[in-house]
RNA sequence: GCGGGCGUGCCGGAGUGGCCAAACGGGACAGACUCAAGAUCUGUUGGCUUAGUGCCUACGCAGGUUCGAAACCUGUCGCCCGCACCA
C-alpha cells in the first residue's frame, strides 16, 4: 500500500496555523516597541549579543535559526528574570562577496549590500526575534565609517599602526593582489596561474604589543576551554635563547629553546624567503639561490607543505658558534619560517628532526651532544634525531650536565660574553589590516610627495568610497577613480593622491559591539557612559570558526581603546558561547552543498516556533546535529497538544496541591537548565510538565501559566497566544520569569503520584498476561518484612557513619541474605536522608498512601480494590512483596 | 606531529559513582476510536522468564579503582574538529 505522505497535512482540519499567529504578534511587539533597550533603567543590565552577520543570503536556512535561536531564546529569558537586556543585530556588510557581484553581475556593491540587509532583516525579523531594531548599524553607513577611520588615526598616533613591506599572494598575470580566499591552492582564481608572495607596502595594528596582555587575560574570561586554548597556541608564547653567531663578522642572532644542544651545531639554516637573504649571499652561489627563492616563493596549500620536503642550498658562507669558535656552513632553506624568532636557525641534526633529516640529505655531520639515560646513541646509526632529555657530552665543559639544566647553564655562560640571552618569542603576528580592495573603509591617509605620509585630518572624516569606479579593473578599483585619487596634502597644500588600502572586514567587527550601545551618535564613536553602563557582553554567541581571527582582534581593539582612554574595561565578551554546526545528509548545511532547509518551507509547513523548538530541542546547542525532515513532525504535535490543552481545557483559578508542586519543580530545572544552554533538557522538562497537565481534568490557572512562561522563551509566539487566551493583557514576553518555591515542591506528593502511575502500569500489563480485563477483585499485598525493620536498623548505623560504603558493610554483617537490596537502598538514605518517599514510611503509613490511590484506580478500572497484609495473604507471592510498591493479585 | 572533543538501544540524543535495561523525541509493533484512512489516545519495543520488588547480557574494546561504574583511572581502537616545517 502506497500511502501519501501528505495527506494529513493537507486536509487535516486541526492543523493549527501557528503562522498566522507569528505574524500577529510580531507586529504587536514592534508597535509596542517592547525590545526597546534603554540606559536609564534601574535594572541590573544584560547585554547579549550574537555576532553579527555578513548580509549574503537571500534566505536563512535552519542552521541560521538555530544559532539565532539560541541568543535570542537567551534574551528573553534574561529580559524575562527582570534584567535591562541589550540585543542588538547589525550587519558586517563590506566585504569580497559584494565586490565580486559587482563584477560578475554589474550590481554596484554599496546596492548589493543594501538589498541583502534589507532582505535578512525581514527574515530575521519573521523568526520573532527579540531584537531591539532601533540599533541596527552595519559597516558600510557612512558614520561607522567615520568612527572606524577615526580609531585608525587614534591608534596610528599612539604607534599602534604602521606601514611596512610585507608578502602579500600576487598574480603576475593579472598583475593584482589577492586576498587569500581568491589564490587557494597557490592558484589566481580568476586566470588559473600559480600565485607568487611578493613585498608590498601594508598597513598593520600592532597586536604584538598586547600579546602577553591577550593571554594573561584569558583567564578572567569565561569562554569555551577549546576556544581558549585555541588562542594560546596562537599568541604561542615560548621561552628560549637568542644567541649571536657570526657571520663576515656581522653578528646574526637566532632564537632557540634548546641551547643545551648548541655543541652539536653542524650548519645554520636562514629562510629561503628572508629578506636580506641574497645581501648575505656569496656572489658565486647567487644564481643557485636565487633560483631556489624562485621556487620558495610560490604560495602553497597545507596539503602541499605536509609532504614538502626538506630541501636547500649553501650559499658560500660560514657562520662561527660562539661557544667553540667551530665554523659550519650556512644553507639556505625551504623549512624555515622568515617571519618567526630571527628567519634563522642553528641546525643541530642529532637532535631535532627536520635539521636530521636536512643533514642526511646534504650529508652534513651529526654530532650527538646530549646522550639518552637507557641507551648510547651512536651519530653514524640513528635513524632520526633524539629529542628527549638526557645528559650532554660533547660538550667542554658542559659534559655530565643534564640537558634540562643546561639550559640555563649555556645561556647564562653566553649572556656572561655578550653571546646570548633570555627571551620570549611569541608566533602571533602584526594584524595586516591592508585589503587592496575597494569594498572597505577607506584608510585614512594621504601621500604627498613632499610631506610624505600623512594622515587626514579628523575634520574631514569620513573619507568615502567614490562610487564611478571600474570593478573590472585587474588591481585595486580604487586606482581607476581620478575624482578619489586626486587630493591636496592637507599640510602643504600641493598635490597628492590618497592610500587607496581599505581596512580588511575584522576592523569593522572589532568594536560593532561597542557602537551598538550608542549607536546614533554623530560626535563621538560612542559616549564613554553608555558603553561603559552596557560592556561589557555577557553573553556572545558564535561560531568557533572565529577564535583566532575576530575574537582576538576584538580583545586587542577594546584594551587599546582602554590604554586611549575610551573604555574602562579591558575584555569585550565576558562569556562566550559557541553553538554547533547543523548537519544534513552528512554535511554541514550551506548553500554550496546544496542541502539547505529553509526558514520559509518550514515556517509555512509548521510555523517558525516548532522549528525555533525543535532546533533546540533535539540536540544540546553545543553540539553538532543532523537536520532531520521526520523528528519535526512530533514537535509539531507536541505545541498543538499544547494548544489545544490550554485552549480546550478547563482551566481552574484554584491551586491544585500536585500541580503546583510540579510546577515548581519544573521551574526549579527549566531555570537551571536555560542558564547553562541546557536547552534540549530544558525542553524535556517542560514537555514533562506539559504531558502531566494534559493529562489532568483541569488546570490550575497557576500551572497553565506557568507553563507558557517556561515555554516563551523558545516558542513566543504561541506563548504569547495563549497567554492572551487565557486572559492576560499583557504581554508574556515582558512578563515576569516565574520564581520557584523550594517548599512548594512536596516530594511525597510526587511519590503519591508515581505509586499510582506504577500500580496503574502493572494492573494493564496483568491485564494483558492474565487476559482478565475485568477481574473482580484486585488485592494488594502489602509487605511486612524485614524491610521495616531494616530502615530502623538504619538509622541506628547512620548515626555512627555517613559513608555509604561502611554502612553497606556493617548492614550485610548482620544479614547476608539481602546484600544486594541493602547496596541498593543504602546510598539513597545517605544522600537525601529526609527524601526517600516511600521507603522511609511506617507500613501504617504506607497503607495510608495506598489508600489515597485506591478512590482513583478503582474509578479507573471499575474494579472493587483491597488491601491485604502480607500474613493474612493466602498468596505466595507476597513473600516477595516490598515496602513502597504491594504485590497485585486478580481475584 | 601538537591541541580539543566524541564513541550509549532500530535512529536522534539524555545520563558523568547507586531507584539505569537507560530520560525525551522519532521509528516499528499491538490495542482503542473509525465503514476505512489520517489524526488522537493506550501499551510494547535487549534476552530469558515460574511474570516477581527475578535472572542474564549490554553503554567502542581491554584492564583497574570501588560495597557498587555507562559514568572515575590506565591502555587501546575508531570518528570529528582546530593548528601545523614555530627552531
């Protein structure tokens, strides 16, 4: 049989249209302007913030609202505990993706960017987001890119920024610069031929400066351990020695972290692409070199340098060790960094493995000078280089010394001649801010043949971007604009032409955060009160793909905005939290793959909260999850059966002891649970409360309530429907978080409730055993063993001992023949001694809580009950029979 | 190579020392309702079973700690993610 899948869903006249209610509410909220953020509360604020996106899309597909979801479901319920929440959304709009449009399709970029925001806003603000919409900024508004130039002469004036040559990718063929996204795989993306590295003038921030600052300060952050780490390797701080050798009686330095090795130095290594390379070059060697730079220069992909082998050339010089006086040859070489320690290295093959194998293939000595403790190491046999501890010879008078205290020892003999000394290397580079591209904020300068650089003044800021440009121009469009150009030096007047570098995208984003707190103001970047009320973020959300690019950046731009006085803070996100990536049909969903949902075919099919729901339902939101087309569907019900039960049911404004403890307990572990992203449980949790409710006569209006409360976090627009049903005139989303009760949570209640869902269970499945549906009569037995009498024993033994273990083993002492119940019970009274419901009861008492049940079950089941004790019981199976749940007899 | 993480039932995914054969959802199966289907409701869904508050097997694999381990430790295999010739 062929059945039709969407049969129900079309003429299932039940099917509730939760759409419709999205969109009545969205607009209700916007013209209540209820997000509005405002500083001058009394209430304790609480800024929330999701990074801000690139406006690309002309769609949001489920893995956008799920990471939506999540800061915004954070939002609300912070709002909702009374907090002054700020949540803000903004676009990163410059950028290469406009700027490619504008070459493929002719739009004009400034265009392409306003069409996309203007098209993500209206998707975003149909998932019933809970932004405030009064702080939009994105980067491409003239007045941030006023500020975002005004903060680059801020920075340039207290040395912060600076113009030198670095390597930048570059096509001879198109004779223009690229950006690493378009030369991947060392290949010009637009004319397919290999892309070399070449000097160009750059502009950098100088985040080198704060490299100790940045990682001392991770640790007053509370951010994902991963993303921490992440950072650490980055800045890559490492301790060593920087020694002098000798070279035409220059001095070179280098830098290492083992000079207990320097005895077994057999050749320097200086990096094929150090810049004064060729100057050191011996005249007869320079062809060679030369041609090996050549062939250093291309840009490779990470594939490509994994399997690179080691490979170099002399280059006729020798260097002179300053600890012997010995001279070894200098090589040139394609594994060594320029741009980390000194672009040179002391090669000491016994014991590090790339100059081994370097050595092996150039056939240059190997001089073991540190021997290992289990066996002697032998220069002529090793198969590769012994990097462990051990003891040195070899090595004057350094020989007997254990290779870790020769580290100090060599360095402090080098310091004594003025050969060496201690220092820290970090691998964290100079932030190249440069972009030779036109989509970007212009950076604020000027050349002048006779002032040289200079910097425009403030008065005339902003510099804009001309808009007659020619996009299809091989190198920077900036340059085909005459009008943008052409300018007079603003110091002597004369002739002069403008830097025609825009600031890569990650300026922009390092300080968005901080205009969202004041983000109309025409006078200053921000007014010092107002973010100082607002930062800094305590809560950011975002993807991990972001730990060593934007949210470095971010920290080194607010501590120096905190050196210029600016801010009074020193860490822009106080939390962080990364949300995993959605999956569907095994890759991550994106467009390029081809394997998006959208926003809009769910919203139309179930309604944007039951996607908004099960996003953060069926998976932690940390956690990486698969998009799956048949789960939704039963999230789909569940906020129907919702519906209908608040809508259908009756709700009672009298307080119904059971509901109202589990209310509380509800409220207890939701609240717990949203605080620690614990969304899917949280969600778990109030499907349990849900699921209890619905299946009750009526409703406490209390507990109904409550309910929609928990649950507006995550779906507001249904919430926010019901709560108008039943009466409310206000709005939920605004409402108060409810606040639990400790003693309102009656655990022997709840016990009460379980004994009669467990005999409930195990009179249906007698049922079906027996085959008796109706019996006549059913009767419990109820047990009247050494149960009682154990839990007297009990307490007698846990008054001398708390642990768990010794009570374990003096009980079985006594009484071997329950071991096993005894290991059972025992840590449960040791745990919650006042809580153990209905173990701890007297049989009387137990007796009593059955009796509560039986009114209940006997409706239920149209059947007479009784209760029997176990030594009037005719039944064997009684003997069995434990405190807390009775055996059950048909009769 | 270095760093971070993960491995649980038919599936997604809870659970990090004791009411765990394992939440919740999906799927499957059975029953109720219905002429029927859908929707809804109820139950079952590791094996054995004398049906019990029972026994056995199970949380990648192998050991260990403990009265007790899916959870803690050690080793091992497999997968994912980041960084990567950093001297």
């Amino acid at each position: 049989m062929v059945k039709d899948e969407n049969a129900g869903k079309q003429d299932a006249p039940e099917r509730i249209n939760f759409n419709a209610v999205a969109v009545k509410w969205q607009k209700k909220w916007a013209e209540a302007a209820i997000f509005k953020a405002k500083e001058d509360s009394k209430k304790k604020k609480y800024y929330v913030l999701e990074m801000y996106p690139y406006p690309s899309a002309s769609y949001l597909h489920m893995g956008h609202v799920r990471n939506y979801t999540i800061g915004d479901a954070y939002a609300r319920f912070k709002r909702m505990q009374g907090f002054n929440v700020l949540y803000p959304m903004g676009y990163d709009s410059f950028g290469l993706p406009a700027e490619t449009a504008a070459k493929k399709e002719g739009i004009h970029p400034r265009k392409y960017a306003d069409d996309a925001m203007k098209k993500i806003m209206e998707y975003q603000k149909a998932l019933g987001n809970s932004y405030d919409w009064d702080r939009v900024l994105y980067s491409h508004d003239p007045d941030y890119i006023k500020w975002n130039q005004y903060f680059f002469i801020k920075l340039l004036e207290k040395g912060l920024a600076y113009r030198k040559k670095a390597p930048v990718n570059w096509c001879e063929c198109c004779q223009s610069v690229l950006a690493n996204e378009e030369a991947e795989g060392g290949k010009c993306w637009r004319c397919d031929k290999e892309v070399v590295k070449k000097d160009l003038s750059q502009w950098f921030y100088k985040i080198t400066a704060y490299a100790d600052r940045l990682l001392e300060d991770l640790k007053k952050i509370d951010w994902p351990e991963k993303i921490k780490v992440m950072q650490e390797n980055w800045i890559g701080k490492s301790y060593g020695t920087e020694i002098d050798f000798e070279i035409d009686d220059e001095k070179w330095s280098i830098f290492t972290t083992r000079p207990d090795t320097i005895y077994g130095v057999t050749f320097m290594v200086i990096s094929a692409l150090h810049p004064r390379l060729l100057e050191l070059t011996d005249a007869k060697h320079k062809p060679e070199v030369e041609a090996f730079i050549r062939k250093c220069q291309k840009v490779r992909t990470p594939e490509e340098i994994e399997a690179l082998e080691k490979e170099g050339v002399f280059i006729g010089k020798y260097a002179i060790n300053p600890i012997n006086n010995e001279e070894v040859p200098v090589y040139a070489g394609n594994f060594v960094l320029a741009d980390y320690g000194c672009g040179m290295v002391m090669a000491v093959p016994a014991h590090d493995q790339r100059d081994f194998e370097f050595a092996k293939k150039y056939k240059i000595p190997v001089r073991v000078v540190i021997n290992s403790p289990m066996f002697d190491l032998n220069a002529e046999k090793m198969s590769r280089a012994y990097t462990s501890e051990g003891s040195l010879i070899n090595s004057g008078e350094f020989n007997g010394s254990a290779s870790y205290d020769a580290i100090n020892e060599i360095t402090q003999h080098l310091e004594k001649t003025g050969k060496g000394r201690k220092t820290i290397q970090y691998k964290i580079k100079d932030w190249m801010i440069s972009r030779q591209r036109y989509w970007g904020t212009p950076i604020p300068i000027i050349h002048c043949p006779q002032c040289g650089v200079v910097v425009v003044p403030y008065k005339d800021l902003p510099v804009l971007l001309p808009d007659k440009v020619d996009f299809n121009a091989a190198e920077n469009p900036l340059l085909s604009s005459k009008e943008f150009l052409e300018v007079k030096c603003p110091k002597c007047g004369g002739q002069a032409h403008r830097e025609t570098d825009t600031m890569g995208g990650f300026v922009d984003s390092s300080w968005y955060f901080l205009r969202y707190c004041d983000n109309k103001n025409k006078d200053k970047p921000f007014d010092a009160d107002k973010v100082n009320y607002w930062m800094p973020v305590d809560q950011y959300v975002g993807g991990a793909e972001h730990a060593v690019m934007h949210l470095i950046y971010a920290r080194f731009f607010v501590k120096a905005l905190q050196d210029l006085g600016f801010v009074k803070f020193d860490e822009p996100f106080s939390k962080l939290f990364n949300q995993g990536i959605l999956y569907k049909d095994g890759a991550k969903m994106s467009k390029s793959k081809g394997n998006i949902v959208t926003q809009d075919q769910i919203a139309k099919l179930y309604g944007i909260d039951t996607a908004r729901f099960f996003l953060m339902f069926l998976a932690a939101p940390d956690k990486t999850m698969e998009w799956d087309d048949k789960t939704i569907e039963g999230t789909y019900r569940f906020l129907v059966k919702v519906y209908r039960m608040i809508t259908e049911k009756k709700i009672v404004d009298k307080n119904i002891k059971n509901q109202e403890s589990k209310t509380h307990k509800a409220i207890k572990e939701v609240t717990e649970n949203i605080e620690s992203f614990d969304y899917n449980i949280a969600l778990i949790k109030i499907m349990d409360l849900a699921n209890y409710l619905n299946s009750k006569e009526e409703i406490s209006r209390k507990a109904a309530e409550t309910l929609l409360l928990l649950l507006s976090p995550f779906t507001p627009h249904i919430a926010e429907e019901l709560w108008e049903k039943i009466g409310n005139k206000d709005f939920i989303s605004i409402a108060k978080w409810p606040a639990y009760d400790e003693k309102k949570i009656d655990e022997k209640l709840e016990a009460g409730e379980e004994l009669y869902e467990k005999i409930r269970k195990d009179i249906i499945s007698l049922q079906e055993l027996t085959g008796i549906i109706k019996p006549n009569k059913v009767v419990f037995i109820l047990p009247d063993n050494w149960k009682y009498s154990f839990i007297k024993e009990l307490k007698k033994e846990m008054e001398k001992t708390r642990n768990a273990g010794e009570l374990i083993k003096a009980l079985c002492a006594k009484d071997k023949t329950h071991a096993k119940l005894i290991a059972n019970f025992v840590p449960k009274f040791v745990k919650n001694p006042d809580k153990i419901p209905m173990v701890v009861l007297s049989a009387a008492e137990e007796k009593k809580a059955l009796d509560d049940c039986i009114a209940g079950l006997e409706k239920e089941f149209k059947t007479k009950f009784e209760i029997v004790a176990e030594k009037e019981s005719k039944h064997e199976k009684a003997a069995n029979a434990m405190p807390g749940k009775p055996a059950i007899i048909f009769e």
